[in-house]
C-alpha cells in the first residue's frame, strides 16, 4: 500500500524557518521524482518544489526560490523541504505528492494527507 506522510507544519512568525518532512512506503521511492505542493484557503494547488532521483535536478516556484530547499534520503524513503525566510503568504496546507507513468503508459498519483504551514505573528 502506497503511503505518504506529511510532517513538520505548525505556525511560525514571519522570518522563521520549519522543515516539513514526507515519510513515504510502498514504492520505490529511489526511483521516483517528488514534489511539494501547497494549497491556500481560496487558491487553487501551487507546485512548490521538485526533486528527481539521487543526482538529478531540483526545480521550485519563483515565490520560494532561494528560501526554500528540497532534498532527500533514500535510506529512509523520506523527502524534506527546508522553508526559510517565511512569509505570511506561504501559509498553506503543503502536501507531498509522488507521481510517474510505467512502462505500459498507465498512471500513478499518490498524495499525502497534508501539514499546515500558517505564517504569522
């Protein structure tokens, strides 16, 4: 059973950093592109932040390039993002997404529950 687990939300005041965690199971998570995404009250999803394979690239949207970081632990089927220099405006339910296509051209698309970031003083 595909399983992923958003962690590490919480309110911050503007300035501050968190670090949001995405435990995953049931696939190979080596092998897989993940991304972080967020969603505020009355917007529609916003990709935040890609990362490809174990020497690949990393991508983010320009409202968080150069505040935030996406990384990962293979060993531990887990993929983090780094949020500094928070701002009210990146408050949002930020969820871990893992998604590819197989062989025979069939999809897959799986979703965590989501962690609330909310940014204010």
């Amino acid at each position: 059973q595909v399983q992923l687990v958003e962690s590490g939300g919480g309110l911050v005041q503007p300035g501050g950093s968190l670090r949001l965690s995405c435990a995953t199971s049931g696939f190979t998570f080596s092998s897989r592109t993940m991304t972080w995404y967020r969603q505020a009250p009355g917007k529609e999803r916003e990709l935040v932040a890609v990362i490809t394979i174990p020497g690949g690239s990393t991508s983010y949207a320009d409202s968080v390039k150069g505040r935030f970081t996406i990384s990962r632990d293979n060993a531990k089927n887990t993929v983090y993002l780094k949020m500094n220099s928070l701002k009210p405006e990146d408050t949002a339910v930020y969820y871990c997404n893992a998604a590819w296509v197989g062989g025979r051209g069939e999809e897959y698309d799986y979703w965590g529950q989501g962690t609330q970031v909310t940014v204010s003083s």
